[in-house]
C-alpha cells in the first residue's frame, strides 16, 4: 500500500480494518438478499403464491425507503457528536441479530419474515453507509477511489465465500440428514429442501410420485411447493417421503 493513499497518521491497518468490514458483512447481501433466503421467502414463506415475488420486493423497498428518510438524521447526529463508531457499532449488532432471527422463519411465517427482513436489511443499510462515511478520514482525495475498490473487492471475496460456506451446509445436511423421512425433527429439519413424496391416488388407488419443495407436515396432510403452486397431499396416502435433489428425476 503506497504512503500517498492514506492521510498523514493513518495506519495500513486502519485502512485495512475498513476494507474488512465489507468483506464481513457482504454475506448478508449474497445469502440473505440474493441467492438463499429469497429463493425460501418465495417458495416456502410465501408457500410459492403468485405474490410472493412482489412481496420480497415489497419488503425490500420499505426497508430502502426507511433508511432513506432515516439516514440523513442519524449521520447528522453521528456527526455532531462524533459517534460514528459507536453508531457502527450498534447497528451492526443489530443487523447481526435480527439476521439470525431469521433462523426462527418457518413455511407461512409471512409477516414475522417481513418484520425481520426489514429490520435486518434497514440496519445493513445503516451500517452501510456509516462505514463509507469513514472514507475521507482515512484516504487521500486522489486515492478514495482506490481504498474503496480495496473495500468492493474484499467484499465481494467475503461474499462468494460466506454463500459458498452455507451451500456446502445445505449439500452436507442433505447428504447426512435420512433418504426418507419419518418423525416430525426430520420434518423441521429438512423445510424448504427438494423432497418426493410417494403416495397413493385417492381415486384409482394407484402409486404416483410428486417433487418439490417440503413446507410442513401437519396433523393431516403433507405440504410441498411444485413450480411455485403449493400441493397439499392427504397424509393418510402418503406412503414416503424422501429427501431428493434439483436435477434428480
């Protein structure tokens, strides 16, 4: 790192701290925001319905509109008191938690999955852009748009690595989890993988087969998402379910 691209008493390390924080907290925006959690809140969540799509996206502009009409306020306020790292501080432990709440979304979960998301993303926002705020202070003029690549780059490395890390779960918990399963654990276990049930016609009596989504198993029936359209199958014809893949069939 050149001396000229950091303002006089600025550390590499300071500057390489910055940086960081993308790199930490671009997983939220490949896993959550793009490829796992909305790809669940359409098909799962929102039990594939027309909707759904609209829903997300929905979701996702009231949280941008909040930190439009928030974020001025509090970069003013961070300003005037020069707390902008405890305001970092805190909403990123913010954003923290609420993402992990997430974890608590299950088939139907409509509007627990809409609060949550909102919160998550507005505080990822937050944090966002307080962080881009620490620019000037650590960088020449001439070299912000240099740090800055250094942040979008390593960002984008923390990204491909935090999906690349939760997809090798999904593919392990798949590969140990039971071919068939049986108890209710299971059925928690395994919402929202590829499952085929086996089952029995109800008007000619005869096996067939169905893929999709699993959502839940209830008292009576077993409910799975096929090409977005949800399928309640009668849980006395059920003969089988068993955990499956995309491209298998």
């Amino acid at each position: 790192m050149k001396p000229q691209a950091r303002l006089p008493g600025v550390a590499k390390r300071e500057v390489f701290g910055w940086a960081m924080y993308d790199f930490a907290n671009s997983g939220f925006t490949t896993v959550v925001i793009t490829a796992v959690f909305s790809a669940y809140f359409v098909g799962a969540v929102a039990q594939g319905a027309p909707w759904g799509a609209f829903a997300w996206t929905a979701t996702l502009g009231v949280s941008y509109a909040l930190v439009m009409l928030t974020m001025p306020a509090l970069g003013a306020w961070a300003d005037l008191r020069a707390a902008k790292k405890r305001l970092l501080a805190v909403v990123t432990a913010l954003c923290v938690l609420t993402t992990a709440a997430l974890a608590l979304v299950g088939p139907g979960d409509l509007w627990l999955a809409i609060v949550l998301l909102i919160l998550a993303n507005t505080t990822y926002s937050w944090g966002e852009s307080t962080s881009y705020a620490f620019l000037p202070e650590i960088a020449t003029p001439e070299a912000i748009g240099k740090v800055s690549g250094w942040g979008w780059g390593l960002g984008y490395a923390g990204g491909m690595l935090t999906l690349g890390l939760c997809l090798a779960y999904v593919l392990s918990a798949q590969a140990r989890g039971p071919e068939t399963l049986n108890d209710d654990r299971d059925f928690r276990s395994f919402r929202g993988f590829p499952v085929c049930v086996r089952y029995r016609d109800a008007k000619t009596g005869a096996e067939a087969e169905r893929e999709g989504l699993l959502l839940e198993r209830t008292d009576d029936s077993v409910l799975i998402n096929v090409r977005g359209r949800s399928v309640r199958l009668s849980r006395a014809d059920v003969i089988t379910v068993r955990l499956t893949t995309p491209t298998e069939g």
